[in-house]
C-alpha cells in the first residue's frame, strides 16, 4: 500500500507542477509588475519596462502582443519585459510628466528622472541606465516582435 501511494506522488507530482507552471497569461495584471522606484534596479542586466494604463486604448489594442513577448522572451534569449501600471498613483507616484516636465530621460541612472507623458511605453534598461524609450506603437510593437 505505501508503495502506491508513493508511485501515485511520484507519478501526480510533476502533472501538478506542470499545472501550476502554466497558468494562463491573459491580462497585464497576470505579468509581473514593478513600481516606479524599482524601474532601473532589477537583477537582469539588461530588460524592457512596459508602462500602460487600464484606461489606454492603445495599451488594449496591442495587449496581446505584449502578452505573447512576456510569455515567450525566454526561449527566444530576448531581454526580460517587466510591466508597470501608470495608473496605479499610489506606487508610481512620479512616473507621470507634468506639462513642464523634460521627457528625454534616456541614459539616465535616476529613476526620478524617468517621466512618460503617454501611455504606452517602453523602456530598456542596461545595466541600471536607460539606455532607449519608445512611445509610439508602432515602435513598441517593432522592439516586441518575435521571429518564429
């Protein structure tokens, strides 16, 4: 009797860790997600940073294809994509430019510095600094895009 028990764990182990492994990626909200005082300090040498808003038509429009590049950067050897909630004012206090604000902020080393005026972007970070931002769908799309 123990040894069946011990084969059934053995056999409904992995099955349950396959399972878990796989769960669905189907919205922003199942990615993982930075605050704005974390944008340059993650452990990658090298990511993007996926800021949107849940009011973004934009943001909805390309979802999918953020979501397939979030699900696939491994396999491919593609840098990490983190994504950040613009409209989430408590933790990402700051992220949003003011009219007066510069928002030229690639090279910097400051995440303070770091100021989006639009939904969505895309950041890339190396090794702690900015190193490129894009704004326009079309170029975050192009950043994005995986060859199959």
């Amino acid at each position: 009797m123990k040894k069946i028990r011990i084969c059934l764990i053995l056999i409904l182990l992995p099955l349950l860790l396959i399972t878990v492994t796989s769960c669905k990626i189907e919205e922003y909200e199942d990615m993982k997600h930075i605050y704005y005082q974390d944008i340059l300090s993650q452990k990658e040498d090298e990511y993007y940073v996926y800021v949107y808003r849940y009011d973004c038509a934009v943001c909805e429009r390309i979802k999918d294809d953020v979501i397939y590049y979030y699900k696939n950067y491994k396999k491919h050897d593609l840098p990490r994509l983190y994504v950040l909630n613009k409209g989430d004012t408590v933790n990402n206090k700051g992220i949003n430019a003011e009219s007066d604000d510069p928002v030229n902020f690639v090279w910097t080393y400051n995440y303070f510095d770091i100021k989006t005026p639009t939904s969505p972007y895309l950041i890339r970070v190396r090794k702690g600094q900015v190193i490129a931002a894009y704004d326009a769908r079309t170029q975050i799309l192009e950043r994005l895009k995986i060859e199959e």
